[in-house]
C-alpha cells in the first residue's frame, strides 16, 4: 500500500531534501515523528495519474505511484496501486524498464498508421 507522504510548510528541512537528518535518502518526504529509526519507512512524494480509461461508477480511477525505502532494505521500491487496491513493488531497475517501454508505446501510438501492417507471428 501506498503510504501518505509529509506537505512540506516551509519549516521541515528534511521535506526540502537535508540528507544529512536522521540517515533519509535525500528523496524521503517523511518528518519521523515518534518513529524508531528501526521502523523507518522513507517515502518520495506521491504521484497520481488520472485512468479515465478504466472509470468506476462513472469516475476515473486514480494510478498512485511512491518510492519507498524501508528499514533493511538496501534499495527503494516503487508501489503502483490503484485507488486503494494494491498492484506491483517493483525494484528501481524493473520500475526504470517499465517506464522506458511504457514511453515507448505512447511513441509508437502517436505515430501515424502505416499503410502496411507489419506481419505478426
């Protein structure tokens, strides 16, 4: 599940990136209030992505997209859910795949429809 993230007011130093607080990633959002550091989840802000192409009750679904470091583990994952149903942890190397071939397929449907499909095997 998609964790909620700390709005930076201007006043939380570690909202704005200070690495050196606490051993966070620079990316880490959070403020740890009352957290143990052995229960430390760091979290990136949140991204949404409108799915207007899957609605629900006549409303698009929302994608969440968050990095997510959690005490012990040597890398950051990114959670995908939608709405509230969880869906994929992907590793940063799967996420950075994933991206690039989703860019790619966006490219390949802008382009123009050729004349001459390709054969499928």
């Amino acid at each position: 599940m998609i964790n909620s993230t700390v709005a930076d007011n201007g006043t939380n130093d570690h909202a704005r990136g200070d690495s050196t607080r606490d051993g966070c990633p620079p990316w880490c959002m959070d403020a740890h209030i009352d957290e143990h550091p052995d229960e430390r989840i760091h979290n990136a802000w949140v991204q949404a992505v409108d799915l207007h192409a899957i609605p629900l009750a006549g409303l698009p679904q929302r994608l969440w997209l968050d990095l997510v470091l959690c005490h012990g583990d040597h890398e950051p994952r990114v959670h995908l859910q939608i709405d509230d149903r969880s869906l994929v942890e992907l590793t940063i190397t799967e996420a950075r795949d994933t991206g690039l071939h989703l860019i790619g397929l966006a490219a390949l449907a802008d382009m123009e429809t050729p004349s001459i499909s390709p054969a499928r095997p």
